[in-house]
C-alpha cells in the first residue's frame, strides 16, 4: 500500500454536506409545515415499526438534536470516504439496516429516532478497521477517533441518559464492529516479500530454521557422512571400437 493511493474526490466533501443538508431539509419540512415524523422512527417488536429502520437516521426531536448529530457526520463520513472509498456506500447502506433491526428487537417500547445510530456505526467501523488493517495511517485514524468521540462508549450503556437512546447507539457499535469482519482491506495488507512471511511457511522445512531447535537454540545439522571415493566413479559403457597404437622410444626419446 502507497500513501498516494488515498487519492481525494470530490464525494469526500460532497457525501457528506449532502447527507446533512438532507437532514436539515428534512427537519425545516417538519417544523415549517408541522409534520408528525415522529410515528415513522423505530418502534420496538411492533410490524409498523419496522418502517423506522429506513425513516429513524433522518428524523430528530429537535434543533439541537440535529446539530448534536451533524458535526459528527461531516467528519465522519468524510473521513470514511477518503480512507475507505471502496467499503463507503456498503458500510453506511448495511450499518443503517442492521442497526436499526437490532434495536428493532431490543430497544424500549418508544420511538426510536435519529442518526446517532449510523454515527455509531462509522466511529466503530473505523476505530476496528483500523486497528485490524495495522497500517500505520488508519490506526493513527483510529486514535483520532478515539480522541475526538470516545466519550461516546458511555451512552451505549442504559441508565446513563434515559432521554436518549442508548439501545439504537449499542446496535450502531456492535453493527461497525460485525461490519469489519465482512468487508475486507486487502490494499492495506504489507507487501509479502520474505519466505517466512506467506501464510503456508512452514518452518521445519526452511533449510535455515532447521538450523533451531524449539528453544530458538543454534544447532549444527549433520552432515551426511561422506562415500567412498571409488563409490563416486561413474562408469559407462560405449559401443564404439577404440585402437591403440603403442610406439617405443629410447633413452634419448627417438622412436624406435
């Protein structure tokens, strides 16, 4: 992997302001022509409720409800789309599906309403992959967010805020990390460039961790004892006829 493989793109700001400026649309029809939205979030373990799975990330309570939500959603989704272009549109398409399924079944009998679901799924997703992928630029990644958003572990747990829902952010958390497992980063995998670095090396059959024993001790490897040396003659046999000629010559080297 090559740092100039991060290469951005106009989506990485434009997915981002729009999926916000959606929400704010969203919200401006609600006060300005009085809609109900509320009715179309998650309610719990009710067929009708299920609807809030795809409705409940853009519908808030109130003003400060949606810009709580809307700052971390820039970064986030910006972040996302830079580091993480091809796993983008799946991640945010299957982190609202699952997490807002889950708490379908586990969340309280109310209405579930919001984007601090899939903003839990993108602090997740991110923190996880980062940290699996070990490449050094996307667990630095993984400590900013950590950094920036880490006090929000403390609302996936019940009792800490009864006004919020903490069932819709523990399913966004748990859904980010599932996510990890499935979409893969073989882009930011080191390159194999050792033997012993692929993943069939088998070590008792390199010649030279032969030359370890199980301690990681040095050892000298027998050799094998050597053969006789008038074993290591090669003999063959040929068909064609060979003459000789023998010549005598005296003392003084003249032939006789």
């Amino acid at each position: 992997m090559n740092d100039n493989d991060f290469k951005f793109s106009n989506s990485v700001l434009g997915l981002p302001v729009f999926s916000v400026l959606f929400l704010w649309i969203v919200y401006w029809f609600q006060i300005r022509f009085d809609f109900d939205f509320y009715q179309n979030g998650i309610y719990p373990r009710d067929f009708s409720g299920l609807q809030g799975i795809l409705f409940s990330p853009f519908i808030h309570e109130n003003l400060s409800h949606l810009y709580n939500n809307s700052i971390p959603l820039l970064v986030l989704l910006a972040a996302l789309r830079f580091f993480y272009p091809k796993q983008t549109l799946p991640v945010i398409a299957y982190g609202i599906l699952f997490s807002g399924l889950i708490t379908w079944i586990i969340g309280r009998e109310n209405y579930h309403i919001g984007a601090s679901g899939l903003i839990y799924v993108l602090v997740s997703f991110i923190f996880f992959k980062g940290i699996q992928t070990r490449y050094y630029r996307l667990v630095a990644l993984s400590f900013c967010v950590v950094l920036l958003y880490g006090g929000m572990i403390w609302y996936v747990f019940p009792e800490v805020d009864n006004a919020i829902s903490w069932e819709g952010h523990l399913a966004g958390f748990i859904t980010g990390f599932v996510l990890t497992l499935f979409y893969k980063t073989p882009d930011y995998a080191k390159p194999i460039v050792y033997e012993w670095q692929k993943p069939d090396f088998n070590p008792q059959e390199d010649a030279f961790m032969k030359h370890f024993d199980e301690k990681g001790n040095f050892v000298n490897i027998e050799k094998p004892e050597e053969e006789d040396a008038e074993t290591n003659f090669n003999y063959f046999n040929s068909d064609t006829q060979v003459n000789y000629i023998i010549r005598k010559a005296n003392e003084k080297g003249e032939e006789l």
